[in-house]
C-alpha cells in the first residue's frame, strides 16, 4: 500500500516537472535592464543596471547579491599561480580515420538540424512587446528602414505588429524598450532530445571518438 502510494507520488511530480516550462525573460527601459532565466517561476534574475543578481523560488526573492564576488576574485587569482605538478607518462597515441569521421558528419549534422528545428518550433512566446524610436543621419536611409518594417508589418503582422517603430526624421538616435519572455515546455525538450538521440549515429560516434592504437588494431 504504502509502495504503491509512493510511486504514484513519483510519477505525479515527474508528470508536473514535464508540464512546467523553462522560462527566458528580457526587460529593457529606462529604468530596468532585467534577465531571467530559470525553471518555471524559480531561478536567477540579473539586474544588469544595478550590478545584483537575485535568486528566486516560485516568484520570490530568496537571495541577493552582487554580480562579481570576492570569492569569484579570490578564484581567479587562484587560477593566476601556476601548479607544480609530475609530468604525465606519455600514452599510446591512437588515431582517427578520416574516412569514419566524413561518414559520420552528414548523420550527426541532419540529426542536429531536427533537433534544433524542433525546439525553435516548441518554443512559446508568452510575452514580446518592443517599441523603438530610431534615426539615421542620412533621412533616406531612415525612410529604408521604416519601409522594411512597414513591409514585415504587412507579411507577418501577428509577430511584428508587437514590436512599435517610429522613426526620427530629424537626426540620427536610438532609444526603446522591449519585454521578452520565452518559454519551452520541458516535455518538449525530454522528446526532442530523445529523438535526437535516436536519430545519432552512436555505434559510429563512439567508434571515432576511441580511434584506434598506432602501429595496430583494435579488436
């Protein structure tokens, strides 16, 4: 009884972390310069303005901090003294065909492309707005510009119908604001990544990556 209720608790929570969505957000104003990035409402949030960094469980703050520490600063002068250490024994060098490697490319690079396709086509845009006031010094090269909005405006105005353009006609400037959020269900990225998976050649990448011994053959 108390097994059975247990792996019903697993699998209700494997089922919720399936549902919850990794989340990117981009803020940009006058007064904020805001990245998040993190699991559902859990995760960091860099203030690029401020110089702080928050960490975030389910929306709230839990703690706040600067971007560069002194424990960051004592690790890179760690880093800047050299390691006495014992040279190595040399080992066997092993080699690569090349023949193994170019026909292994096309399978990996056609399993990348469905990879990569399929997760841009997962993502959700859950917020894009963006307004923009721009100018250049030449005023036919605004009118240019303008004229391309105008035209993706006219092709794709479900997208571009949220990012505002108005041009300044009487000098070269830029200023905007934009807020961004993108989402991936994490069920879409587990079923991606297992296709991509399946889709790899991995009899043959591991062949390549162990080679073989020089001056012999692997058996």
């Amino acid at each position: 009884m108390y097994v059975t209720g247990f792996i019903f608790i697993l699998v209700l929570l494997f089922v919720a972390l399936l549902l919850l969505r990794l989340r990117v957000r981009f803020e940009l104003s006058g007064d904020h310069r805001l990245l998040f990035a993190g699991l559902g409402r859990t995760g960091v949030e860099i203030d690029f303005k401020n110089g702080h960094r928050k960490i975030r469980l389910f929306g709230r703050s839990l703690k706040t901090g600067p971007l560069r520490s002194a424990r960051h600063k004592d690790d890179q002068e760690a880093e800047k003294k050299p390691d006495k250490k014992k040279p190595k024994a040399e080992k066997p060098g092993r080699v690569r065909a090349y023949g193994d490697i170019l026909r292994t490319v096309p399978a990996v690079m056609s399993a990348l492309w469905h990879y990569s396709t399929g997760l841009l086509g997962s993502l959700i845009i859950e917020k894009l707005e963006a307004e923009i006031e721009a100018g250049f010094e030449a005023v036919d090269l605004t009118g240019q510009v303008y004229g391309y909005y105008q035209a993706a405006l006219a092709a794709a105005p479900s997208v571009v119908g949220r990012v505002r353009f108005r041009p300044d006609w009487t000098d070269a400037s830029f200023d905007g604001s934009a807020h961004v959020a993108v989402a991936l269900p994490v069920y879409r990225l587990v079923f991606c990544t297992l296709m991509l998976i399946w889709r790899l050649p991995l009899r043959q990448i591991l062949k390549v990556a162990i080679g073989k011994k020089r001056g012999g053959q692997d058996g």
